[in-house]
C-alpha cells in the first residue's frame, strides 16, 4: 500500500495513458470496423474480397505482431514519424496496431448485426430509388448498431485490457509502471498487482454496466 500511495501521480499519468490508448483506437476501431462492415456487403465483389481478407488475417494475428509491426516494421524501418517527439509517435503507432486489430472484431459485430435486419427493408429502400451507400447508411447500419451494442462494449473492454500489450511499442501504460514498481518495490509485489487491477476493473465495469444499459435501452422490436 505505501508504494501506492508514494507513485499515486505515476500511477495516475499511466492509466490516462491507457485511457487515451483505449479512446483513440476505440474511435478508429469503429470508423475503420464500419467501413469493413459496409465492403463486406458491398454488391462487389472485389470489396467484399478485400474486407474478407482483412478481417480474416487480422483477427487471426495476435495483437504483439500486429503492434511489433506497427512499431518496427511501420515506424524503425520504414521511417514513419507522426510526431517530433519520441513518446507521442510511439502512442500513435499504438494507436494505429490496435485500430487495426479491433477494428476486425468491430466488423463481425456489425455484420452480425446486418444480418438481423429484415431483407424486406433493403429492398424497399432500394424500391424507392436509394443507392446501396444510401441504404447502408440510412436504413441497416442504424438498425444494426443498436442490435450489437452488447457486444460492441465487450470488445471495448477487450481493448481497454488490449492496452497492455503496447509496451511492445513503448508506450508507458499502466502495466508498464506496475512492472517498474514491482521490480522497485520487490516487497510489495501483492499489493501492487491488487492496486492495478482494481485500477482496470474501475476502468471496464463501468463499461460493461453502461453497455449494458444501452442495449436494453436500445433494443430493437421485431
């Protein structure tokens, strides 16, 4: 508990870090996710191909190559400087990994939930002159969001948790300085390790409960 309580600010900057890891790639996630969702039902087939191809390498790389990718491959060797500053490029180049990775998972969820909205609908939108952006757009993807609320929170508890692997990028999140305080603080090994993770249950069971709130708010009635 002492050691806690002597790197509360250090602890409090490393879960910011994680906060902010968790929102950029979160926004990113479901911008990139929607777009794979609308190919993966796109009337061509060369979109539909492409999504598909993505979605199914992505999801079955593990996020360490995806962010050891982004960080060596992206950033070392290709040269690739989104900022000045070494930190800052590092957070971006993290943000880019877990974009992504999540976003293959955000794209299944919506496609599932595509899948729950009647034929009948598109068709009558398409009946009335709409193009397939305009359906999409207009008509399923509204309706498909509020059918996967669930599970678009569980991903975004997956990424929260996901945050953790981008100390192969070098970026100082909360499991970072728990390493460093354990390795500091050898003594305190317990207390240290109970610290964090009731940092990061404080950080997803609010989303889960929130999540959880909303689809029952926003269910659809068939």
């Amino acid at each position: 508990m002492e050691a806690l309580l002597l790197e509360r600010d250090t602890i409090f900057a490393a879960f910011w870090m994680t906060v902010k890891l968790t929102a950029v790639s979160a926004l990113g996630s479901l911008v990139l996710g929607t777009l794979l969702a609308a190919m993966r039902v796109a009337p061509l087939a060369t979109l539909r191909g492409a999504a598909n191809c993505y979605v199914t390498v992505a999801r079955n790389t593990p996020l360490t190559l995806v962010l050891l990718f982004t960080g060596l491959g992206v950033g070392a060797n290709l040269g690739v400087e989104l900022s000045d500053d070494i930190a800052t490029n590092n957070f971006w180049l993290a943000s880019i990994g877990l974009t992504a990775y999540t976003s293959a998972f955000v794209c299944e969820a919506l496609r599932s939930g595509l899948n729950t909205v009647p034929v009948g609908q598109a068709e009558a939108a398409r009946s009335l002159g709409l193009g397939f952006v305009q359906t999409i757009s207009l008509v399923t993807l509204p309706q498909a969001f509020r059918a996967v609320v669930a599970p678009l929170g569980s991903i975004l508890i997956a990424l929260t948790k996901n945050t953790t692997i981008a100390l192969v990028v070098g970026v100082a999140e909360a499991s970072v300085r728990m390493r460093e305080m354990i390795e500091t603080y050898g003594d305190q090994v317990i207390e240290i390790f109970l610290g964090f993770a009731a940092g990061f249950v404080l950080l997803c069971l609010p989303m889960g409960l929130l999540f959880g709130w909303l689809s029952r708010r926003l269910a659809v009635t068939r």
